[in-house]
C-alpha cells in the first residue's frame, strides 16, 4: 500500500485485509515503478493497473499505467519491445479545486470518435460526510472516476470538470468505455468502502464523454460470484478492474476481479443478451486465479485477442499477456504470451 507517493500503486485495501498486505492503510499496495528507460521488455517491466490501446491511427501499442499522481505510457509495435517511460499526464494542484489528489489510479485510454480519452481514478484523502465509526483513518474519501480528453494518445490531456465525471458523492474507480448501439457507457466499481458489497454499475454518457447522461445503475454485485471470497477483517467483497469484450455468437463478456479463495482473482461475467443491461451471469470457475488482476481485453493487429493483467498482486507486480479464445460459450485463456 502507498506510503510513500512517489513509489505506490494500488490495489484495494479490502484485498489486503483478505490477503497479506498491510491491513492498516486504505490505498492500493505499492509496486515497484516501470522506470526501466529506453526500450524495455515486457517481462521486465514491475507494474500494476495497466491498459493497452492499440491505435488504429498509428498502428502502435499504448500500454499506460499509473505513476503517483502521473499517468505512464510505453509504446510497442509488436508487443515484445516497448519504448518509454512518457508521462503522458500529471494531475495539476487544482485539478479538484480545493480538494488534492494523492494519487492516479488503474488508468485507461480509450480511441473514440478521432479523438484520445483518459478514465482515471482520482484519489485523495478528502473525508466524505458519512463515516464508519469503527473505520480507520482516510477510510471514506472522495475517490472517482473522471474522463479527460486529447487530440493525441500522448496529450496534453485536459479534464472536463472539476470534479469526477460520476457523481462525487459516489466512491468509484476503474472506469472503462463501452459503446452499445452507438451510444457511449461508462462502466465502472462502485467501492466496497462505501457499500460492503462492491458493485459494479453503469451509465450512459454524453456524445462527446464530457458528462454523465442519466442515472447511475448497478450490474450486480461481487457476492454473486461463487468464486469472489468474503474479507475475512472486513466482511466485504471488492469489485475491481471491469473490462468488455463482444464475442462472435453475440455474447457480451465482462472480465473482472475481486479477492478469491487463492488471492487476487480475475473472473468473467456473460450476457447472454448481448446488452450491457444484461441479465448478466458470473462464470463459477475463475478466468485466472494464480493472484492476479485487474484485466482488460485488447484485440492486436492481426486480430488475435489478448488479456492483460498484473500478478501476483504485491510489490513483485508485472504486466501479464494472455492469449485468449473466443469458443462461442466464453473466454479462456490459451497461453501466456511471452514476448519472446
């Protein structure tokens, strides 16, 4: 967990108090930063939270991730060398007004309509009015998600408002982009800090991203995973890292991770509609258990989809890729791809 700001990444705390971190703080456990410089394998990178765009402008490779208060960038064009580390964005002072963030969390960078978009999860440590009386310190804060924008995959990047794109009164985190029948969504982890039984909701956006276009709505809850484990301190189960993918029989898929009964665990939710509204139902054996997270599917060049996510969920973090395949009834995981 973050201590110290320049070296944290984070996780939730829910998972640490499941799992060994350090059950007295409310931030994501630290990992090492990806200050590897110039061009770089993807085996050696020590990073958490990471998300990979392919440009179809380009025809490069943007994997981003978080850096204290800044959002890191690597750029590949096969996937196995990647070059970097930019920093693409920097939170300014005034970002929140009078309130300071601590800290970026879980960035995602989305290609939408020509332009570059940004779903970061700011944290701070700005106590909301409600409080658990036996809580710990900084326990509920103003957290969010807020969506920037750029003309460029690189930036500058600019926000829209002054506060998160989802309501402020809200914990949320790890927002992603889904577009349905052409109409953008917002999908996203209402935090378990807040309401015990981490959700994970939705709702619409305007055209151009700048703001929410209704109300809010939840998907489902993580208990209703058979493989998502109750916190053994807290009583709670964590919703992290929600990710989409369409599969070619028209089943709409949803990675997504929560504390599991052998650590970190990243599982899969299918709508057998096809709709974001679902119903939606929680796949029972997990999609990777071996104590990693936070995923979200890409698809490459040559259309091969891919899973990236981190493991194990501690200091020791790194990238792993997956290949995947779509056999009509789900996703599963093929091999790890090696970059070699």
């Amino acid at each position: 967990m973050k201590k110290i700001l320049s070296v944290m990444f984070f996780t939730t705390v829910c998972l640490s108090a499941a799992f060994p971190q350090n059950p007295a703080s409310s931030s994501r456990p630290q990992a090492r930063r990806p200050n590897q410089n110039g061009i770089v394998r993807l085996d050696s990178l020590r990073w958490r939270d990471v998300c990979v765009l392919p440009d179809p402008v380009s025809k490069k490779y943007y994997m981003v991730g978080p850096g204290g208060r800044s959002v890191r960038c690597y750029i590949s064009t096969d996937l196995k060398n990647w070059e970097g580390p930019h920093v693409i964005y920097t939170a300014p002072a005034d970002v929140w007004g009078d309130i300071p963030i601590v800290s970026i969390w879980a960035p995602e960078l989305h290609y939408y309509k020509g332009k570059y978009y940004l779903f970061l999860t700011f944290d701070t440590r700005h106590k909301l009015c409600e409080q658990w009386s036996n809580w710990e310190p900084n326990g509920r804060v103003t957290r969010g998600v807020a969506v920037l924008v750029s003309d460029s995959p690189t930036g500058p990047f600019t926000a829209f408002q002054k506060k998160s794109t989802l309501p402020p009164d809200m914990m949320t985190l790890d927002g992603t982009l889904w577009v349905e029948d052409g109409v953008p969504y917002m999908v996203y982890c209402h935090e378990w800090v807040q309401v015990t039984n981490g959700a994970i909701g939705y709702v619409r956006l305007k055209d151009d991203l700048s703001e929410i276009d209704g109300e809010t709505k939840n998907l489902f809850r993580a208990s209703q995973a058979p493989w998502s484990k109750i916190s053994d301190r807290y009583g709670c189960n964590v919703t992290d890292g929600p990710y989409l993918y369409m599969g070619k029989t028209g089943r709409l898929y949803m990675t997504w991770t929560s504390g599991g009964y052998e650590g970190y665990t990243c599982g899969i939710a299918i709508s057998e509609s096809g709709k974001l509204a679902g119903p939606w139902k929680q796949q029972d054996e997990p999609l990777y258990k071996n104590d990693g997270g936070h995923g979200m599917f890409f698809k490459t060049f040559d259309g091969k989809i891919m899973l990236i996510l981190h493991s194990p969920n501690n200091s020791n973090s790194r990238p792993v890729m997956l290949e995947m395949e779509d056999t009509g009834e789900t996703l599963k995981v093929v091999r790890e791809f090696k970059g070699s």
